[in-house]
C-alpha cells in the first residue's frame, strides 16, 4: 500500500514539473516573439525620420510668397536688406514648368565686405538656391553676380535626375545709388540659362550702408516708371488731341461768319 501511494506521489510531482516546464516554454516562446515583433516597429520608426526634401514643378503658374531676408556684419549692422518672391520658370520643349522658393523653409547665409557682400537662399538638402553677390563701387551698389540652382529628383525609378543651373556674372544689376534702395513691384524676369528664367517679384533691396536697417528712398525700375508714366503720356496726347480739335471747330467757324450776307 505504501509503495502504491509512493508511486502516486512521484507521477504527480513529475506531471507538476512538466506543467512547469511546459508553461516556462511557452512564456519563453511569447519574449521571443515579442521581442521580435518590437524591433521592426522602432525601425520603421527611425526610418520614416529620416526625410528628403523635393521640390516638386507645377503646370501653372502662382504668385511666389514675398518674404525679407538680411544679413549683418560682425557688428550686427545690417548690411543687406532684400524683400522679394522667387520663382523658377524652366522651359523645355516650349513647355514651362515652376516652382516657388517657400521662405519657410529657406537657409539664410551671407557675408559682409568693405567692396563685396553676398546673400545665399538655400532650400534644404541643397535642393534649390539663390545666391546674390553686392559690389560697391563710387557713389554706387549693384548685384554683379546671380546665380541659381534647381535639382529635381527623379519622377520613377531609373529615371534621369534633371538638375538646373546657371549664372549672369559680370553684371550690374539693380544698380541703385548708395543709401538708397532698388524697388519693383513688376515681375523682373532674368534669364540665368537658357532652360532657366529668375522672375523676382515684389523685389525691393539695399546693400553696404543701411541707416537703421531700413530701406532708404526708393528707386524705382524702369517696368514700373512706363507703368506710371505711359497713362500720364497717353492722357495728355488724348487731351492735346481734343483741344486741337476745338481749336480748328472754332477757326473754321469764325471763317465763316466772316463771309455772312448782311
């Protein structure tokens, strides 16, 4: 009876063991399954971080947001002041394609010089760029160098990358009086290559001396003088016109009131 009751106690710590081993097998089982299933989770995490800017062209075009950018010398004196819109206009097969500078998201860097100062617009990842170079010279400050850069990632996969550039060097553009400020409300379009066109609008800059940090008096472009000034011209010939023709009803009526019977 002893050894009957001896035998019954072993089968139940031995199927009290198995219980525990089995459930120790199964919680292993679940840490590694968990585990397993955690890791891809915080890679597709890490990875959707990491994010590349592309600038994307439009069929139609729309009016750039104006934004002021500036730059200051060592002193914290601004030494260019500059508000404008930047577009891209490329043109391929008589097809024009655009794309706007978002100032958002626009990386300011310049430098300031005695003779020359430069103003660089960067979009992140290098994706797109502006860059302005001021000279000085006499009485006088203008832009002697433009240069801007578009690259576009491919459309698919295996697709050609499409990067423009290109540059107006040797200029004097938007040559201004010093202590006084460049302005142009109409579109100012600068052809950089010839698939590449600048068009800066609203545009309004100062460069070397600014009182202040404020724009001085303004001088306007030509575009915005024949604005103003051809309404004006075109009033004045149409009123010059009409008096000359009052002019000749008088005269000719008086001639022949002088020829009445009496």
């Amino acid at each position: 009876m002893a050894s009957v009751f001896s035998t019954m106690v072993l089968k139940r710590q031995t199927s009290g063991w198995s219980v525990f081993f089995f459930a120790a097998l199964i919680s292993g089982f679940d840490l590694q399954r968990n585990d397993s299933s955690v890791q891809p989770e915080s890679n597709s995490e890490l990875s959707s971080d990491v994010q590349t800017y592309h600038p994307v062209l439009q069929p139609t075009e729309t009016p750039p947001t104006p934004e002021t950018y500036t730059v200051k010398d060592s002193d914290g004196r601004t030494c260019i002041r500059a508000t404008m819109g930047a577009e891209y206009i490329i043109t391929e097969k008589k097809t024009s394609w655009y794309f706007n500078l978002e100032p958002s998201v626009v990386r300011i860097v310049g430098s300031c010089g005695k003779e020359e100062a430069r103003l660089s617009l960067t979009l992140p990842d290098s994706s797109a760029s502006l860059q302005f170079t001021f000279r000085t010279e006499g009485q006088n400050f203008y832009v002697s160098e433009l240069t801007a850069h578009l690259f576009l990632q491919p459309p698919c996969y295996g697709c050609p990358k499409r990067n423009y550039s290109g540059s107006m060097t040797h200029k004097e553009l938007f040559k201004t009086a010093n202590n006084q400020s460049f302005r142009c409300q109409s579109d100012y379009l600068l052809m950089v290559s010839s698939e590449l066109r600048i068009k800066l609008v609203p545009l309004q800059m100062q460069a070397f001396s600014i009182p202040s940090g404020q724009y001085g008096k303004e001088n306007e472009c030509w575009a915005d003088f024949n604005k103003r000034s051809i309404p004006i011209i075109a009033g004045s010939v149409v009123v010059g016109i009409i008096l000359c023709i009052v002019l000749i009803f008088l005269f000719i009526r008086d001639q022949h009131s002088g020829y009445e019977r009496l």
